[in-house]
C-alpha cells in the first residue's frame, strides 16, 4: 500500500478513534473496538518488513500515520507509534529473529523499551534475561518485546549495551499505568525472570551504535536508519496530531464561544484572542517543520546508507525534543485562549492537553538534556551526558 493508500485510512479512523477515547480513558487500555479497526486497516504494520505482508514504511510516515490517529484518539496514536517503531527495531534483527516474530499465523504485534533495566548472564546458545521494565505502552495488545540490557561488567560497572526479542508468553505483565494523560495507552510493567534468549533475538549495543545491524537484508532502506534517532522522532508523532486536534477544537469554538465579563459575544471577534491563535498555530506548524526536517535527515542518510555523524545525531535529538515543547507550548495558549471550560470532563480539550503534557515528558524528549547534548555539539565539547543519540 502507498503511503496515501495509508494515510487515508488513518485518517477515516478518526471518527471512531474519537468515540472510544472516553471508553479508553476509563478503562485505562484501548477499547477493542478500536484496536480491531487499526489492525484491519494495517497501521500495526506500517513500518513492518514487506516480506511480511508489512508496509515497510520510513519514519517520516510512521509520524503522519500516527499523527492522524491521534486526532481522534492521542492514546490510540501513541500505541501505533510506539509498536511501530518496535516492529522496526525487530526488523533489524537476524533472518530467524524476524521469522519467528513475523512469520507466524497470529498478526505480530510488538511493543518494548529501550531502557537497559535488564541484566543478562551467558548460557549455552544464548542468554538468560532478567529484569523489570515500566512505561511499556500496547503491552495490553502485543504478543512479543522488545526489551534493553546490560551485560555483566568488570568490577562493579555496568558491562556491553544489548536488546533482546522476547514473546509476551514468557514475561509477566502487571498493571501499573495509572496516570492522568494517555490512560488508554496501558503503559504497564513487564517482568522476566531467569528468561532464555537465543542468541539470534539479541541486537548488539555496536550494531546499534553504528547502523551496522544484523538483518541479513542490506537493501531494505528503512532498516539502514539511525536506531535511536529513530526510536525518538517516533515519539513526537502522536503530538502533532495531538497539537492539530486541539487548534480545529479552539478554532470551530471560537465561532461560538464568548468571552465571559468582556463585550465579546464570540471569541473569535477579540484581537487578543486571533493573537493567541495565530501564535499557537505558528507553533504548531514550526514544529512540523523542525519533526519532518529531522525525519528527511534520518531518511537520507539511511537512503545512502550512512551513518549520521554525531553533530546530526545530537541535532536530530535537539530537534525532536524542541518539537514536542513547542506542541506544549501551544497547547498550553489554545487551552488559555478557550478559558476554564477546557478542563470540564465533557470537553476533549482536556484529554488532549493531558494527553501532550504527558507524552511530551518521554525521557528521550527531555529538553534539558537533548539541549545540552546538541549546545556540547556545537561548542566542540566531549559528549558525557549520553549514548542515546
């Protein structure tokens, strides 16, 4: 399918994605209505290896794919986003890796964390994993992981940087996601204890750090990209669907709603009000820009199958995380602009500023430190902060 053949049907969604998202909240997980309506329309498989039956899409439409789910439902968003780029990241594991998610009779769908809050000892053709992971979202819909460690290490320290494929069969999955935005994305813990990994379900931390990835199939461009800037600007996705849906919100009110204790019958009428309207959607589409600039870069590189230096990288970084304040930012003036009715249970406002503030507090967007990261660049100072670039 074309990437239009997808955006469409993302985009046909929104209505329904809409009707769950009360249902969703409440129950802390998707509504099955609307899990069954992104898989018939093929978004668990947007960026799923073609061989498969995948789309075997870029990153750049992973974030418009997600985008315009999450103009119905920013939850629903986040979950296509995120076992998006997890079926990603199994695509760059070996053949029989791949195989084994992707093969079977059952719709694979994959979920993970990066974060190394696994440990591993080695065994006799592979690896035994254990650990606990928390923030895992689709935990409640996937049927295999995608879960960070570390190896042992000399003298105390933390050893070789690795991710393990696991099916969700053998883990234990506790419910733990209790939060005030993106409720539905049941974003739950996982544990594995003493878990076997055979040694082709294991990505090595210098095949990550390089682009130099294991899968046997060099010519699939969308599987030469930059594994973290990947994992990152996929982050940013749901939000700017998130940021849209709240502008058309503010914007259609305004014909309506007045401004209490002023002469204004219709906010729409107020200079004060087509100011703070004009500046949100400025933010809004800024940090588009910045989002599909930093998803041409990713795409070009891996296009000539190069890995990005790591001024890009830490750009890249900077960027996506400017993305997400600059949604935050606008959001915040849209839900000022509306005025107190944006907080009532009834308003989808309110779900939608929860839902980005919440999102947007993902540990690889946090400003401080991607802003230091790019400022260290920039200056030609040593990076000592992180090797999540």
């Amino acid at each position: 399918m074309t990437n239009v053949g997808l955006t469409n049907r993302a985009r046909l969604l929104r209505p329904l994605l809409a009707a769950g998202s009360d249902q969703g909240a409440e129950e802390r997980r998707l509504p099955e209505k609307s899990v069954r309506a992104l898989a018939e329309a093929g978004l668990f498989k947007v960026m799923v290896p073609g061989r498969y039956g995948g789309h075997e899409a870029s990153i750049k439409t992973l974030l418009e794919v997600s985008s315009l789910v999450a103009e119905g439902d920013g939850a629903a968003g986040w979950v296509v986003s995120l076992t998006g780029v997890s079926a990603w990241m199994t695509s760059l594991f070996p053949r029989q890796a791949q195989d084994e998610v992707f093969g079977g009779e059952t719709e694979a769908v994959v979920c993970g964390s990066g974060s190394p809050f696994g440990s591993v000892t080695s065994t006799e053709g592979g690896w035994r994993l254990s650990g606990r992971w928390s923030y895992i979202s689709a935990s409640n819909h996937a049927n295999w992981a995608v879960l960070g460690f570390l190896t042992p290490g000399e003298d105390g320290q933390p050893g070789e940087y690795g991710m393990a494929l696991v099916p969700m069969s053998e883990l234990t999955l506790t419910d733990t996601w209790f939060t005030s935005g993106m409720r539905a994305t049941g974003s739950n813990t996982l544990t594995a204890e003493n878990v076997f990994v055979p040694r082709h379900r294991v990505l090595p931390g210098a095949a990550i750090a390089t682009s130099d990835y294991p899968t046997e199939f060099k010519d699939e461009t969308a599987y030469r990209a930059a594994y973290f800037p990947v994992a990152t600007l996929a982050l940013v996705g749901p939000l700017l669907g998130i940021g849209r849906a709240a502008l058309e919100h503010v914007r259609t009110a305004a014909a309506t709603k007045g401004i209490v204790a002023t002469k204004f019958a219709r906010q729409a009428d107020s200079a004060g009000f087509q100011l703070q309207l004009a500046e949100a959607a400025l933010r809004i589409d800024g940090a588009h820009l910045h989002a599909f600039r930093a998803a041409d870069d990713i795409e070009t590189h891996a296009a000539r199958g190069v890995h990005p230096q790591v001024q890009v990288r830490t750009r890249i970084r900077a960027e996506t995380a400017w993305t997400a304040q600059e949604l935050v930012s606008a959001v915040t003036t849209l839900v000022t602009a509306h005025g107190s009715g944006a907080f009532a249970l009834a308003s989808p406002l309110h779900r939608m500023f929860e839902d980005l503030n919440v999102g947007a507090r993902h540990a690889l967007l946090n400003p401080a430190v991607s802003l230091e990261l790019h400022g260290k660049m920039l200056l030609g100072l040593e990076n000592d902060v992180t090797v999540a670039i």
